[in-house]
C-alpha cells in the first residue's frame, strides 16, 4: 500500500548518527535519530529529541573538561584515590554517567556547514536549518498533505529505527571518542505502518496524532505520511494505554499475580502544529 509513497519521500529523509562515552568503563554507545527536509533551502524538522542531544553535548564535553581539571589538581599521594572518588561524588559522576557525547548529520551537506537549531517552545518539534559554503546532498523535500489526517485512516512512517553504523572508536591519545571511516557507516530506513485512533488536545490546541504500531526512539522525527507520500505529522515519542487487568495463578507456588496489559501507539506531532512553526520562522514549504 505505501511501496510507492516510500519511494516518493525516502529521499528527503536523513539519520543524525550519535555516539556517547560511558564514565565507568569508556564503552561507546551508539544511537540514531531522524530528520526529514522541507525545502530545496536545507531547512529540516525533527523531534526536540535532536535539539537537547545537542545541547547535551556542549554540557557533557564542559563536565568532563572541569572534571579532569579538578582530578589534576590532586596531590599525588597515598589519599589520591580516596579523593578521586570523593571528587566524583562531589560531581555527581556514576559508573552510568555520560561523559562524551559526539553526533553527525549524515547525507545532508558538505563544505564548511553551519546548523542552526530552533526547538518549538512548547511542542515536541525542531527546526534545524543547514548552510554551507559547499553543497548540499539531499535530493528532494517532502510535500505536505493540505487536509489534516482523519481517525480511522492508515498511515505510515519511514525512519531511521536502528543505530547500525560502526565507524567510531576511543581515541585514547586525545581521550576522546571520535567518527572514523572504517567500519559500518550506514543505516537502514524502517517503514512502520498504524492506523490514526486519535487526536491529543491541551487547552490550547490539538497538538497530536495517536496511531497504532509504536517505533522505536530512533524513529522520532520521522515523517508520518499517506498512501500518496503526502505528510500528515511526524514521529514524536511513545504512549501506553493501560487495556485492564487479568488476574491469573502463578503455577508454581498458586499465588495470584497480576498481568497488566498494555498496548504501545505512537504519538506524532500534529501537522498544523508543523506548518504554523514553520510559517512562524520564514520556512517555505510544499502541500498538495
């Protein structure tokens, strides 16, 4: 049913590729994020997710940096390692903490580029607005639908669900995790189809599209699109509705236990709640 709008939209649809260095034991984390072009200018959405990995990684790089400042400083001798783990205490550093946190852009310009982020102030919404000296690489923009979705209508999304690219390494001379060029670089696009069961207000406005068949946390960001390619929303998080409870016996011991069932939907960022942000910051766009 959606071979054809795939085709139509996939190539205005680019992964943000991120990794993050563990505290403990400088294990590196890969993740994935997804955004999706609005014009021939460089002008792209995402989920608000993108706007505070970014943020995210100014705060952990400065963290670290006052970190093994502090740790310089102390003298070294027999009560070294006692104040090296009262100084991460003192920092609130875990063996979980996140020191390090690097990200790319991938197929989306080339050059000396510039990105300026411009998160939504209240919805979960980004706009992330590329220049360059250089070229850039994406080949078309998406088009949005000119009537909002309707309940009961199936749609789809198409992003990037799983973090497959292994081309980074700990660069233990600079201390410092880093992208390379050996290893898996790409990332493989995910369709996800599900049905609109509802529409998410606050006192202010509609604001989302509920839809079946929940994805990954990769996906937000996503373009929400119908059978045409026409897009109808964006990937924006997770809901789960609570469906009851069945009390059944536990087989060994007879005791009760309680099976809470749950149904995963996905939450998309309401259309005219797109179109407005992007009208409010001077962005052309398409719709049909």
């Amino acid at each position: 049913m959606f071979a054809d709008a795939v085709e139509t939209i996939k190539s205005a649809i680019r992964p943000m590729h991120i990794i993050r260095r563990r505290f403990s034991d400088n294990a590196i984390l890969p993740d994935i994020a997804t955004l999706f072009f609005v014009n021939e200018r460089g002008d792209a959405i995402t989920s608000k997710r993108v706007s505070t990995i970014l943020t995210a990684a100014n705060s952990a790089d400065q963290m670290y940096k006052t970190y093994l400042g502090r740790r310089s400083a102390l003298p070294h001798d027999e009560s070294y390692r006692f104040a090296e783990k009262r100084l991460e205490k003192d920092m609130k550093l875990t063996p979980e903490s996140i020191i390090q946190i690097r990200y790319a852009f991938i197929g989306c310009a080339r050059g000396n580029v510039r990105i300026q982020c411009i998160p939504h102030p209240k919805y979960d919404l980004a706009l992330l607005r590329f220049s360059t000296d250089g070229e850039l690489l994406y080949r078309d923009h998406v088009t949005f639908a000119a009537n909002t979705p309707r309940q009961g209508q199936t749609v789809c999304r198409l992003g990037f669900a799983m973090p497959e690219f292994r081309n980074f390494r700990m660069n233990p001379e600079q201390d410092a995790i880093e992208f390379t060029d050996v290893g898996k670089t790409g990332s493989s696009l995910f369709a996800l189809d599900g049905v609109v069961t509802r529409f998410l207000a606050d006192e202010e406005r509609t604001f989302a599209v509920e839809t079946t068949n929940a994805g990954p946390i990769g996906m937000n960001g996503a373009p929400l699109f119908d059978a045409q390619g026409r897009v109808v929303g964006m990937q924006s998080g997770m809901g789960v509705m609570m469906l009851g409870a069945d009390v059944k016996m536990e087989t060994q011991n007879k005791e009760p236990f309680v099976d809470h069932s749950t149904m995963r939907l996905a939450i998309n960022t309401y259309p005219d709640v797109i179109k407005d942000f992007l009208r409010a910051q001077n962005v052309t766009y398409y719709e049909e």
